[in-house]
C-alpha cells in the first residue's frame, strides 16, 4: 500500500513538471555552453534512472530539441556532439548566438565566465537559461546577471538540483510543519570544497531552515585537496536562533555529504546524494541518555538527488506558462552569499553578519 501511494505521488510530481506542459506544442530550440562534465559528460555512459547532464535532460524533455553546443575545445565538441547527435557546434559563443535562434541557453561553464554568456544572450531573444552553481564569482556579477535577465523578462534559473527535487521540497514542508519539533541543532558533513560543494550545502539549508544570520569560519585540517577552493569549519546561526556546523573530511578519506537535523521532538539524518532517510525519537522513559527509537521513513523518494532533469524541466514549463522557478537567480545569489561569508570570515578571522557588504570579494574556480 505504502509503495503503491509513493509511486503515485511520484507519477504525479513528474506530471506537474513534465507532461503538464502540453498545452504549448512548440518545440523550444535549446542550445548549450560548456561541454564539461555537467554539460556533457557525465551522460558519457547512459543510465535510463540517473540523468546527470544538461545535454541529456533536453534530450529526453519533449517540448525541447537540443541544437547546438560550444565549447573551445573541438575535441569534446566532436565527441559529445556526435553521442548526442548535435551537428551544430561552435567554439564561440557570440557565433553560435548569431547563427542559432535559441530559446533556452544552459550555461555549464565555471562562475567567472558565467556574467559575460548572460550579457551576450539577452540580447538575443533568448526565453530561459539554466546557469550552472554557483551562479557567478562575485556577489556584484551575480547582481548584474539577475538584473539583466530581469530587464529582458528572460527567466533565469540556477541549478542547485535539490531544490528542484520533489525529496527535498516534502522535507522542506514537514520541518515547516513542526514534523521535528523545533529546531535545536544541525550538524553537515561534506568534503569537496566551500564553494563547489558549498553552493549546493548552502541552498539546502535555505531550503529547510530559511535565511542565515552570521558565519564564523576557520580552515580545516581535513583538505578538500584544492587550495582555491578550501574545506572550513563553519558554524552558522540561523535566524530561527539555531547553529548549524559544517564539519569537513578529508575528500580523499570521505566523499560523503549527509545532514542530521536534531528537533526537540526527532532527529533525521539525511545521506544528501542517495535521499536515504533515517528518522529517531527519543523514548519516553526517563532517563539523562534517553534511547533513540527508529521510526517508519519519512518518505521513500525513488529520484536520485543528483537527477538533473526536475531543474530542466521545471525551466521549460516556466518558459511556456511564464511562471518563476523553483530555484531562481536570488537562490542562486544567496547561496553565493553564505559562501563568500564564510570565506571572509576565515580570512578576517572574524564573525560575518549578513547580508554581506563586500560584493567585489571573488572567488576562485582553478
Ligand atoms: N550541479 C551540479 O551538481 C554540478 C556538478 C558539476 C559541476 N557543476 C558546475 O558546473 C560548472 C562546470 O563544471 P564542470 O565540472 O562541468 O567543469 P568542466 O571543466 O568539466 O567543464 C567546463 C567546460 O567549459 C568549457 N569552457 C570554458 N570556457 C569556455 C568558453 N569561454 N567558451 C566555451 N566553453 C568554455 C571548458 O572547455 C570545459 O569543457 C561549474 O560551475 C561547477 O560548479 C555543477
């Protein structure tokens, strides 16, 4: 019975954002820049459950026809263009604008390059773009980048998938509800860097427990083995009056990413890249070490939090009904935030209060 009400309730989420779009006909022309690992890649070997890239999630989308990618390096154009059968390729970006007429653009290059492909594609008549996290390098550039798709109405999203995931919204809501009691701790391990793994933590947190109030953070022992991009010990308050920790390992140790969120009432931990749920409450009796009761799951989401194709599709369907997406350019700004944030504070060696002020502070992709 469980399984047959979860499968429905999955069908139907993949209505809302898929088929649900039916009633505009016409085939949006999808084009994409930066044929990387998220662009591309990842899709190198296909999986029908699992669709990690861009290039794949327009393929299978039925109201998109991918027809174009540009990269500068022609070897990976050649390649991918030829396992997702897309003969229109450019190694610039102003040309492929010129000769395409797109209407929806991914953007699945690194932050620093992100502010110029937007400034270039508004002033096409493009609808929708996807930008890969985080949204930009600079607090100013990602300000410049929501502002300029704003003037063109073109609908800006930004791909921090979980948002976009059915798993992550039902979650969203029951911590809303009071399903935990009220908030008491939060504690997150992660490893691949502040700002790669970061962005994504970051909007998470957002997502579950609203907007921060300050950071302090300082280096940590365990490495995420990228000077540019480091692993910090992070303690943020949020302003429901909770600390949050991010604790870090050693990437080389651990490449794990999992959240356990203690309420006055149960405690749930979640692995962040399987959506494997545990949830405890604690027992009656008392006692100063009261034991910790497994209950039934919360909620048994098949959808792989790494499947990209909620966020393209949820794109789509806002580009054909003009609606505002899941995860939009502030989303995207905000999660920057939290990390620039905790990047100052470790090299102030002080606590920030947000919002910040610094929004010329860069950070690195290399
Ligand atoms: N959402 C996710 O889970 C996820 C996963 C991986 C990466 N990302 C993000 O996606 C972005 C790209 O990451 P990646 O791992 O795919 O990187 P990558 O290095 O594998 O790919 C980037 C591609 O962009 C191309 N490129 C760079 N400058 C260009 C230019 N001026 N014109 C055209 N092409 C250009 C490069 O040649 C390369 O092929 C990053 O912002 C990263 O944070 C997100």
């Amino acid at each position: 019975m469980i399984k047959f009400l979860t499968l429905k309730i999955n069908l139907f989420l993949w209505f809302i954002t898929t088929i649900s779009t039916f009633n505009d006909m016409k085939e949006l022309k999808c084009g994409l820049v930066g044929c990387g690992r998220i662009g591309c890649g990842y899709d190198e070997k296909p999986d029908e459950f699992l669709i990690r890239t861009h290039a794949m999630s327009y393929i299978k989308n039925n109201h998109t026809k991918l027809v174009s990618l540009c990269d500068v390096d022609k070897n990976k154009l050649k390649k991918y263009g030829k396992i997702y059968s897309v003969r229109n390729q450019y190694t610039d970006f102003k040309e492929m604008l010129k000769e395409e007429s797109l209407d929806c653009l991914s953007i699945c290059t690194h932050g620093d390059t992100h502010l110029k492909f937007v400034t270039e594609a508004v002033r096409k008549n493009i609808r929708g773009i996807m930008i890969e996290k985080p949204i930009s390098d600079s607090l100013n550039n990602a300000e410049k980048i929501i502002k300029l798709c704003k003037q063109k109405k073109v609908i800006l999203a930004v791909n921090h998938q979980r948002r976009f995931n059915p798993f992550y919204q039902k979650i969203s809501h029951l911590l809303k509800e009071g399903k935990l009691g009220k908030i008491q701790r939060v504690n997150l391990m992660y490893g691949g860097g502040i700002a790669n793994t970061g962005s994504h933590i970051f909007d998470v947190l957002r997502l579950f427990f609203g907007e921060a109030k300050s950071i302090k953070s300082e280096l940590s022992k365990n490495s995420s083995h990228k000077n540019f991009d480091p692993n910090l010990e992070i303690c943020i308050e949020f302003q429901g009056g909770f600390i949050v920790n991010l604790c870090p390992l050693d990437l080389k140790n651990y490449g794990i990413l999992e959240i356990d969120i203690f309420g006055t009432k149960k405690r749930l931990s979640i692995d962040l890249v399987t959506n494997e749920n545990k949830i405890f409450s604690s027992s009656r009796v008392s006692q100063d070490y009261k034991k910790l009761e497994k209950l039934k799951k919360l909620i048994n989401f098949s959808y792989p939090p790494t499947d990209i194709r909620f966020g393209i599709n949820n794109l789509i369907y806002c580009i054909k009904r003009k609606k505002i997406p899941v995860c939009t350019g502030y989303d995207g700004y905000k999660s920057l935030e939290i990390v620039i944030a905790s990047m100052l504070s470790n090299k102030l060696e002080k606590k920030i209060l947000l919002p910040v002020t610094n929004k010329n502070y860069k950070i690195k992709f290399r």
